[in-house]
C-alpha cells in the first residue's frame, strides 16, 4: 500500500503545521458554516479538506480555542487566513465571550458533536467486546433456567455457575464468531455480544455446589446455556469523540470481518481489523484500505489473469508451481501493486483486534483488503 507522505515527513507535519498542509483545503471550503445536530467532526472535516486527519493541525492555527475534537451544534465555523497566509478555522465572535487578556470559548450545555455516525458505532461500543482466550476463563456462565426452556426472556430466574457480588447487576454475553488472523491462522479473540441483563437475587456458593441466581430484567437477543456474565460496567464506557491522526509509523494488516457478515462492502460499514494494541494503533486512527491488482501470466497466448487459465492449466504442476515463483522458461508471473481504494477510521482497540469504521470507499471493500500506512 502506498501513501503520498513518508511517516518521517508525516511527522513533521504533525508536529510543525507546514505549507503543505495549505494545499488539501478544497477550493470551494466554505467561509462560514453553522454546526447541526446530527454532523460529524469527519462530515466538517471533509468541507474543508481534502484529507480530513489534518482538521486539528487546521484548527491548531487558531491556538486560543479549544479542542478541536469538542464542537457543538450551533457553533459558527469561520474559515479564514492568518497574516501569513496560512488557512485556519475559528468560531464566530457571537460564541465567544471577551476576555482580558485573551479570549475563551463559551462552554455550550448541548453535547459536542460525534467524530463519526454515533447511530453506526454506538451499538458496537455498547452491547459488543472482542475477548481473548485468556478474558474467558473463569466467568460465571448459566446453567439454566427456572423453567424447561431453551432460551430464557424477561422475568426469567437463571441459575449461573460461578460466585456472583450481592444484589449486583450483570450484563449476559453470548460468545459468537472468532478472529482469526489470516496468515497465522491463530485466534485472535472472540466476539461476545451482549444480549441481555439480570440484577443477582442470590450470590451462590461454588464450594458447597449452590448455584447463584439472578433475574432476567432486559432482554437484547436470546438467552441460552453458556452465555456468560461480567459485571454490567465492563465495556460500557466509552466515548464518540477521538482525535482524528494519521498514525507516524508504519502499519500493516487485513480487514478480517465486518459488522454485517458480508464479503463485499461499502462506506460506514463496521469492519474488524487484525491490528490492536499490539501494533501500536489507538482510537482516531485513520489508515488506508488498499487492494491488489489481479495477477498477470506473461506467456505464449500473451498476457493473462490467473483466473482466466483453463481448468487444464490450473491442475497442472506446472502451473501450480508458477504460482509460486516469480517467472519460467516460458511464462513469468507478474505481481501487480496494491491500490488505494479507500479509508477507515479506528473507534475501538483490543490487545490483538481493533473496530473500524470504513469512511470512504473507492470500490467495493473485502475481507482480505490491506489496512496500514507506510
């Protein structure tokens, strides 16, 4: 995957606002624009500039407001330029209260517009986790029900193996598909979905084999056998708002699933990455999503994609082994580039996955499509 900047000079201009940043303002930016309710911070960013991660080194000109990623429906954005000719955003005079020395932003009581679709991304921050193996172990999980049911509703007593804290409420997770990295093929985590809550009645006692109980108050999805619980706190903070970067070193790797379960898929979609934090990737990351061009076989007949040799040809050793290699007596194989075909946004990190949201696609997006800078 290719990118205009090298990470040193994305460094730089992350660090010292330069001309360069000048030339991704679009020509039709808009002088002035009123915030609404239901904008994004990535919806402005995108009226102004032609890569969005530079909206704070934009709003940065302007150092005696606030932060950039804290704006509020009713706020009135002025672009203008400084006496050096360097382009900035600042809020209109009627939202800012005078005073001396300097000047200071009324704080609104309305709440600061999200970074992205918070419709999109808030279920995926509210009712999913990406657990690890090791997240697993040792959580209480039910047993069954006060009746002979195979899937408890609201109302519903449920008797949990494991010791509970009193009069606690617990959210009740169904453990579902698990990521898996496509090239090591080890599992990354797995995906827990929150199906409902319960308030616990009785705290149990594993020692002396007494289950605990607890009483089904909400119900998200069914509830069945094995669902764990964790205490209704864990995984249920969260914010909307992240500081839009484009991350200084190099990353690399693949979309390895999407909100939706699809193959094939556009913009504001939820994807999965196997990058977490042990690639050093954080929320309001911004990365590029890139795809290989098809294969090319120089041979006899001409140039050709791999997909379009006959059956014959595939089956063959022959061919099977050019597959593998870079050329032959008679044929050689060219690996084409990847491309550039899109953008995504990191909103939630785990250890080793991380959740996206895909912001702009060229082309239709995959599992297997590459994610990174260079």
């Amino acid at each position: 995957m290719k990118h205009p900047f090298t990470a040193l000079i994305m460094a730089i201009c992350i660090a010292f606002p330069t001309f360069a940043d000048e030339l991704s303002v679009k020509d039709d930016a808009p002088a002035r624009y009123v915030v609404k309710e239901g904008d994004t911070l990535w919806d402005i960013s995108k009226l102004y500039l032609s890569s969005p991660w530079q909206w704070q080194t934009l709003w940065k000109q302007n150092p005696q407001l606030g932060d950039p990623d804290l704006i509020y429906p009713g706020d009135v954005l002025m672009f203008q330029r400084d006496a050096q000719g360097n382009p900035m955003i600042s809020l209109d005079k009627k939202g800012v209260k005078k005073l001396s020395p300097s000047a200071r932003v009324v704080v609104q009581k309305s709440t600061a517009i999200p970074t992205l679709p918070a419709a999109i991304i808030k279920p995926l921050l509210e009712f999913e986790l990406a657990l690890s193996e090791e997240d697993l172990v040792g959580h209480p999980f039910i047993l069954g029900a006060n009746y002979n049911v195979k899937l408890a509703t609201q109302g519903h007593l449920l008797y949990i193996k494991g010791d509970l804290d009193p009069f606690a409420h617990y959210g009740i997770y169904s453990v579902e598909d698990k990521y898996v990295d496509p090239n090591s093929q080890e599992t990354l985590a797995y995906e827990a979905n929150l199906v409902g809550t319960a308030r616990v009645l009785d705290a149990g006692n594993s020692a002396q084999s007494k289950p605990a109980t607890v009483k089904v108050e909400t119900v998200k999805r069914e509830i069945k056998p094995n669902d764990i619980l964790m205490p209704i706190s864990q995984g249920q903070s969260f914010s909307v708002q992240f500081s839009m970067i484009r991350p200084a070193h190099p990353i690399d790797g693949e979309i390895i699933s999407s909100d939706n379960k699809l193959r094939e898929f556009g913009a504001t979609t939820v994807v999965v990455l196997n990058l977490g934090r042990e690639h050093n990737v954080q929320e309001g990351h911004i990365l590029d999503i890139s795809k290989r061009s098809p294969t090319v076989i120089e041979g006899s007949k001409g140039p050709r994609y791999v997909e379009d040799a006959s059956r014959l040809e595939k089956l063959s050793s022959s061919v099977r082994e050019l597959f593998n290699t870079s050329s032959s007596k008679n044929n050689a194989v060219w690996n084409m580039p990847e491309e550039k075909i899109g953008e995504l946004m990191i909103f939630k990190v785990y250890d080793k996955v991380s959740y996206a949201l895909v912001t702009s696609a060229l082309q239709p997006i995959r599992i297997g499509d590459s994610v990174g800078v260079n």
